[in-house]
C-alpha cells in the first residue's frame, strides 16, 4: 500500500513537466504556432532554457521580482504575487502560471509577446535560441 502511494506521488509531481513533444502539440493546439511571428521551435527553446519544461518552476531575480513557470514570467509587469509591485499586464495570480494546466500560461505569453520588446524579453531566447538552428526542438514530434 504505501509503495502504491509513493509512486502515485512520483507519477503525480513529474506530470509537472512537460515532455518536449507533448508541449510542442500543446502549443501548437493553442495557437502559439506563428503567434505574432514567433515560430513553435522558438518557443520550445525558451521554454527549455527558462524552466527546462517544469511548469513548477520559480526564480527569484535581484530586483526582488520573482520569475513563474514554464515560460518564467515576471511579476514584476505581468502577474501578481500578493508583496511586491507589479503592473499586472497579465491581470492573473502568478501562481495561476505554475498549473500544470498551460491555458493561464499562454495567453500570458501570447500577452508578453505582443508588447514592443516581443520574444526578446525573454534572455534565455536571445542568449540560446535566436539566430540558431532550432529543427531539434521540434524533431519527430509530427508538429
Ligand atoms: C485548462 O483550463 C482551461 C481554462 O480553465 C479549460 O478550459 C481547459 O479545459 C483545461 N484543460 C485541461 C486539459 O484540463
């Protein structure tokens, strides 16, 4: 009994990551494909390098922000987390970004990527993933 809860447990918190195919069929089912330019493999790159697929995923920044899920989303313009100023562009809870769930999560990202700075806002993409050859992030996925 307790080895049948324990890995009900394992099974529940590794859903929290994405596999890389599965998220790329979710994007894509979600529109991200060409989403305001930005290619599907573009955003499986970012989400690779910002989270490494956890949608669990939180990182405090310097400026005392804090960065929130598969695509690291900022509180500081876009979410907010209950203690420290935001603009909340968003308009959600940033815990509402760590639903293994990815609808709260997109539209956010679909909101980020529609302001001036686009995919650049985000330093993992510029650092790892613009002006490279992106095929593998999206290899045998039949996307
Ligand atoms: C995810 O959440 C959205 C919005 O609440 C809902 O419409 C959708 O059915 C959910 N998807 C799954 C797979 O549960």
């Amino acid at each position: 009994m307790r080895a049948v809860v324990l890995l009900f447990l394992v099974a529940a918190a590794s859903a929290e990551v994405y596999d890389r195919c599965e998220l790329a069929r979710t994007l894509q089912a979600a529109g991200m494909d060409g989403y305001w330019g930005v290619g599907l493999a573009d955003w499986i790159c970012l989400a690779k390098w910002e989270s490494s697929y956890n949608t669990d995923a939180i990182d405090h920044d310097s400026d005392g922000s804090t960065d929130f899920g598969i695509f690291q989303i900022n509180s500081r313009w876009w979410c907010n987390d209950g203690h420290s100023r935001t603009a909340n562009a968003c308009g959600i809870s940033c815990s509402e970004l760590l639903s293994p769930n990815l609808s709260v999560a997109i539209q956010c990202a679909k909101r980020v990527v529609r302001d001036p700075n686009g995919i650049s806002a985000w330093v993992a993409w510029r650092v790892h993933c613009q002006v490279q050859d992106l095929s593998s992030y999206v290899a045998g996925c039949g996307v």
